[in-house]
C-alpha cells in the first residue's frame, strides 16, 4: 500500500450513494444478486452518510428467494461467509432469510473452479472406487 500523502496518489473521493470495489476504487457496478465490480467481480460497498459520519455499508439482497420472496431487511436476514476456493478472495457471503431459512451467497458457487481437497478425510481416487483398474 502506498502513501495517500504522496505526490500524485489517487485519494478516494468518498460520496453517498457511490459504489466502491475493494481493488478498484469507485466503479460502475454490475447489476446481479448484488451489485458487482465489473472489472473483478467482487461485491461492491455503497458509500452512505450515517450521522454525521460518510461510511461504506454492504448491499443485501432486496428479498429472499424462496416462495413468498421476503425482504431482507435488519432483523430478518443472517449474514454469513462461507469458505470455498471458487470464491476470488477464498469466501462467499451468505444471506439466510430469517423466515423462510432461504440461503443465497455471492458470487455464485462454481464448482468447476473449487481446488481438489487433500486434508484430513480426504478420499482418494482408490477409496472411492477409482484406481489402478485391477480386480482384487
């Protein structure tokens, strides 16, 4: 991390109702489940004036997704992380519906992109019926 009092260093212009990416300073996010940085994909913080005080909040979904959709307002939506190597920074937030227990995460699982686990109770290839292909 560089000097923010350096000569030439990009300060961030906090502003309500901005939307900003970890890694990317202001963007113009993506509209999803939530909304997105376009460039890493990451969920976006919106700038907002709490008080007297200018903050980031995080964005929720606006309901759930479950049948009587209902809106994930405080009080009625749990958030969570849940770690899995699919995940740019190794985690997905997870909002459970309070109601309904509908559980929605970002970004979006790709099991395509989670890395094989070889810790404790692994399986190997042998154990789940892989092989050296003879019979026994």
């Amino acid at each position: 991390m560089g000097d923010d009092n350096a000569p030439g260093a990009r300060r961030w212009q906090w502003r309500a109702g901005a939307h900003y990416c970890p890694e990317h300073a202001v963007v113009r996010p993506v509209a999803g489940l939530v909304p997105s940085c376009p460039r890493c994909g990451r969920a976006v913080h919106v700038g907002a004036r709490v008080g007297k005080e200018l903050t980031t909040v995080e964005p929720v979904p606006a309901t759930c997704a479950g049948l009587d959709r209902h809106r994930l307002e405080p009080g009625a939506v749990l958030l969570g992380t849940r770690a899995c190597s699919c995940a740019p920074d190794g985690m997905h937030r997870t909002w459970t519906c309070a109601v309904c227990g509908d559980v929605q995460q970002w970004p979006p699982h790709d099991a395509d992109a989670v890395a094989p686990y070889f810790g404790p109770g692994a399986q190997s290839s042998r154990s789940m019926g892989g092989g050296s292909g003879q019979s026994g």
